[in-house]
C-alpha cells in the first residue's frame, strides 16, 4: 500500500511537473530608455498595455543588461555569459569593422543558448523580431537562427532566415513609392516580406501567435523571443501620427509600439490556460539614444557604462506564477534586487525545471523567486562590465570609462588601467554625480583589481588599440577656417581662458543659420543668425548666455558684410556688423574647453545656441579665429 501509494505520487508529480512547465515570453525592446515605459516615470508619453502588465504583475527598478549595445546585450540575455566570453563586445557590422575591432563575425551556435537548452526539453522556441547576433550588412555566410535552438524564425535585416523588411512613408510621400531600410538585406536569404516599419511590431506579434497557438495544440510549453526593433532610429511613426523632430517623433514610435504591444497580451491574458502558465518579462537592450529616448533619473546613453546605458526597466507579468498583489492599484515593485539579463537564463531554466547544459558554467544565477515577486534577494557576485572598443568617446565625452562592476551599493568605473577612478553609492546618489573615488582608497584599489583581474580572464577585443591619443591641444592663435568645415572635439582650438574673436565675410540669402559653433549645450560659444538678427551665445555650465543685435539689422541681409564677435577672458561679449557695434553681453567668467567640436555653417549633434535653423542659408567667405 504505502510502495502503491508512493508510485501514485510520483506518477502524479511526475505529470504535473510536466504539464506545469510555463511558457516564456520575452519581449526585448531595442534602445527604449529606462524612463521611457509611463509606469517607470515618462509622463511625455503613455505606454498603457505595458503599465497594465506592470500593475499586474512586477516592475524591477534595478535590473540591467550586460552591455550598454545591441549585439553583446543580445548575447548575455541569450546565453547566461558575459558577451565578452563569445568576442561579440559592439554591435555587429560589416566583415571588417568587426574584424578591427576584435570582434567575432557571429555568435558561435556553440554559445549554451537558452532556447536550445528549452528545445531540448521539448519546449517549443520561436524568434520573431530582431537579432543581431550575426547575419547583416556583407556577413552572409552566418548561421540561420534555427542553428542556435529555435524552431521558427522571422527577423528583419539583421539575421538569416526569413524577413519582415521594413518600408518607410513621410507624410505628403506617394504610398505607392515607399522607401525601404536596408533594401539589400534581401541577398541575406529567402522568405523576405515588406512591411510599413510603422506596423512591424504587430506583423512580428501576427506571427508569433498562430506559433503559440500551435504550441499549446501540440501540449508543448513555449519559449517566445518577441524582439521589436522599432523605437531604435530612424523613427518612422505612421504618417497620421507624425512628429516634430527626433523626440517627438520617438515618442510617438513608443507609444504605437506599445499599441501593437495589445494584441500580444491580450491574446495571453483572454485564454484562461495561457493566462495561468505563461510569464512575460518586457525590457530593454539597453539605454536610450541620446535626444530619443530618456534614462529617467540616470547618467549617460546608449554605449555608456553609466547607469542610463545598462539598467533596463524590466517588468514581469503572469498572473499564475506570481503571488497576487494585495496593493492592486500600485503594482509590485522591486526597488531593491540587483541582477541582470544573464541571470535570467539560470532563472527560466529553473522555472521550466530543465537542467543546465553538460559543462556550461553561467556567468548568470539563478533567482526565480525574485523574478516571480516573491523575494527581493539580489545576486550574490558583482556585476562587471566592459564597453564596446569602440565607444571610448561618444555623445560629446570624450573618454569614457572602460570598465565598470556594481557590487553591493557601490557603482565603480575606471579604465583598462584601472586609472580614472569614479566611485558612486548608489543608494544615496543612483545619478552618479558626486564621486567618491577620493575618499575611499582602500575600496577603489580592490575594486579596480576586482575589474581588471576580470577585463584580463575575458577573451581581449581591440578596445585599448582604438583609443584616440590625445592629440597636443593646438594652441595657435590664428585659424583660418571655411564654411562645411567641422573639427571633432579634440581637433578644435584651445579656448579654454582666452579672448576669442571671430572674423566673417557673409552674404545671408535666409534668417535663420548658424555662422559657426564650437562645443554643446555645456560649454562653447556659437555666432548666428536668427530670425534675422545677429546672435553671439556663450556657454558655461549648460547656461546660455547672448547677446542679439538690436534690431532685424538691414545691413545683414544687403550683400556681402563683415560681421565680427569678440569674448573677452572675463565673459564680456560684443557684436558688430560692417564696422558698427550691435550688442553686447556679459558671460560673467572664462571660456571653458568643450568636448564637442567646431563647424562652421551648421552645428552639429548638441547645439550651443537657441536656433530655428543650423544649417547657414548663404556664403561664409574668409572666416578666421584669433586667439588672444
Ligand atoms: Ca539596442
Ligand atoms: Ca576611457
């Protein structure tokens, strides 16, 4: 009796184990801010189908990704392991791009991919969306997708297989005459669909659900990779709902991706069987693009290893896994858990009951009852990170740190050499501004070998080759210089503390343009026309200072004129037009040297001005810089 009994148990846990595998949903959205989910703070936008998954399920506030870049950040969610194990450390390019930077061509398909160790448990495995993890530009020979444990693929121009291409329409554009993204990505393979990008997200949900449709008719547990590639840039919202510039044209991809979004959750949540077995988790691959998307309260982008570039605002939703919410207007959140995408593959294969593949050591570990709202443990290893090799400059910081780990509260960077010290605590100041590197000497020199033991045990990319050396700060005091001309940061004059004057011939056929501009919206000074009067602006800690001629100045726009602008040493500034003095202002202190660079005619990437326009409407003839 008590052996038949036994045997009944056994049999019935056995069946049970089986039928209770869930099925997994991740949805890995392509450069969105942490802020920019309404339910993590964005009141630009709403994204309501994800904030109803928040509220019913958990929203993790310390959650990150592995690389603050496409390709690695794929990796890491992909395998369990750090990106740098597998040399995929950037984003995937062409054959020689990769190859210069020290990377591999594609992911290895011997990679322990979570979706082969779940196929080989008898789950069904579908990717539909973006890959990037070998497979673009000319690397044609990669793998197809169903080579790393999938069943069924469909991805866009970056990945083998089948393809949903994406065609673009301006508004006032003919429908008939779409344009096309990466039109030659159809040499990468057969099976190649066209699409409006501005409904992609919803032709890759229309093909992931007739998959988990099947799945469940065959009694199979699912695992679905739904990869939307559709907030990165360019921004192509549906011409009815256009907007005005990168921003609001972000914003208005966000919120019909979460439309599209609907279907997918609704579609889970109405069929009572799904509803119960199935858990969805939702993040990003890392952070926003700068003047795209927004980091909430983080420093840094996209590329950087500041918080903004890898913490992702994950959410966790299944109704039959986690606990209900006793709170249900709130939502559970988890401010406190530190893990990361690599711990998410441990974690599902423990919540499918699957064993990890012979050999295979995670960098990942597992927290299931953490990922189901049931603990708010954290990792028990730090977090370490290394940036792309070819991101030591990016969106106007000129050196960014190479290394970084998170351990406890403390956040630290530092480069390859373990110089430049930046500590942070991250419960006092999660924005990274006050450093306490200085304070602490004992920590940093065990945090700084703690990452370069780390950075030194990793397969090595090209990273410390491709750093610029700075070059010898030209010093000179005279520059002639011509319109189209743009220096990089490190290439243009040295202002720092002196008198500048700026000398032009122009002939302005327009009322709006900038004349010349040096640095960003932090530091630098830019002379310009706007709305038809003569504009010198100077920067200083982000503050705009200028001085604007008097009057809409007839001379301006009366043939070819000299225009002169001087900024003292102490901040005082004055303007004149064909020999008149026009304005003058008061900077109140010295120059200090941007990181941005200089061009004449335009301002690019941060502007230093107000403008209406960058671009300059005439001729900028014999124009010079003196130094003083
Ligand atoms: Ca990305
Ligand atoms: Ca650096």
């Amino acid at each position: 009796m008590k052996n038949l009994f036994g045997f009944v148990v056994v049999g019935l846990f056995f069946t049970f184990s089986l039928e209770a595998r869930p099925n997994l949903i991740l949805v890995f959205i392509d450069d969105m801010g942490w802020g920019d989910f309404s339910c993590f703070g964005n009141e630009a936008a709403q994204t309501p189908n994800v904030d109803r998954m928040a509220k019913e399920g958990v929203r993790f506030e310390q959650f990150y990704v592995n690389s603050p870049i496409c390709s690695p950040s794929r990796t890491a969610i992909s395998t369990g392991q750090y990106p740098q194990r597998w040399k995929i450390t950037s984003y995937l390019s062409n054959r020689d791009h990769n190859q210069q930077r020290g990377m591999a061509q594609w992911l290895d398909p011997k990679a322990p991919m979570l979706a082969r160790s779940l196929q080989k448990a008898g789950y069904a495995t579908g990717h539909f969306g973006k890959w990037h993890m070998g497979g673009q530009r000319n690397v044609d020979d990669a793998p197809p997708i169903t080579d790393y444990g999938f069943d069924a693929s469909l991805t866009n121009f970056e990945g083998m297989g089948p393809k949903l291409l994406p065609l673009t329409l301006k508004p006032g554009q003919d429908p008939n005459k779409p344009g096309r993204i990466w039109g030659d990505a159809e040499r990468l393979g057969k099976g190649v669909r066209w699409m409006q990008r501005s409904k992609i997200t919803e032709g890759f949900v229309d093909e992931a659900i007739p998959f988990m449709t099947d799945a469940a008719k065959a009694d199979k547990p699912f695992y679905v990779n739904l990869w939307p590639d559709d907030v990165h840039s360019p921004f192509w919202p549906p011409v009815d709902k256009w907007g005005n510039g990168k921003r609001e044209l972000y914003l208005q991809v966000l919120k019909e991706m979460d439309r599209q979004f609907g279907k997918l959750f609704d579609f889970i949540r109405e069929d009572e069987a799904l509803r119960e077995n199935t858990l969805v988790l939702i993040c990003s691959d890392n952070g926003p693009e700068q003047g795209a998307g927004v980091s909430g309260p983080f420093r840094g982008y996209k590329t950087h290893l500041y918080e903004g570039g890898v913490r992702s605002s994950l959410i966790a939703w299944g109704p039959g896994l986690i606990p209900s919410n006793n709170n249900e207007s709130m939502g559970k959140v988890n401010e406190k858990s530190v893990f990361s995408a690599v711990d998410l593959v441990p974690t599902l294969l423990e919540l499918a009951d699957v064993p990890h593949p012979e050999g295979v050591k995670y960098d990942g570990e597992s927290l299931p009852d953490v990922l189901l709202g049931k603990s708010d443990a954290s990792r028990k290893q730090p977090l370490l990170f290394r940036r792309p090799p070819d991101r030591d400059a990016y969106y106007g910081d000129n050196d960014l740190p190479d290394l970084a780990i998170r351990e406890g509260k403390w956040k630290f960077l530092c480069e390859y050499d373990g110089s430049d010290a930046e500590l942070f605590d991250m419960e006092a100041d999660r924005g990274e501004t006050k450093n306490l590197a200085a304070k602490h000497p004992e920590l940093v020199a065990r945090l700084t070998k703690v990452c370069i033991d780390w950075h030194k045990s990793l397969p090595p990319d090209n990273g410390p080759n491709m750093i610029r050396k700075p070059k010898k700060r030209p010093t000179k005091a005279l520059y002639d210089l011509k319109q189209g001309e743009n220096l990089s940061g490190v290439e243009a004059p040295f202002c720092e503390g002196r008198k500048v004057t700026i000398r032009a011939t122009v002939e302005v056929n327009g009322k709006d343009g900038v004349i010349l501009a040096h640095g960003g919206d932090k530091a630098g000074y830019a002379l310009y026309i706007r709305d038809g009067k003569l504009v010198l602006g100077v920067r200083r800690d982000w503050k705009l200072t200028e001085a604007v001629s008097s009057s809409s100045s007839s001379s301006l726009l009366d043939g070819s004129v000299v225009v002169v602008a001087t900024i003292g040493q102490t901040g005082k500034m004055s303007m004149s037009v064909a020999g008149k003095q026009v304005a003058t202002a008061d900077a109140k202190g010295k120059l200090t040297q941007p990181g941005d660079g200089l061009q004449v005619g335009n301002d690019l990437i941060k502007p230093v001005g107000k403008y209406t326009l960058t671009q300059f409407p005439g001729k900028i003839t014999k124009l010079s810089l003196q130094f003083d």
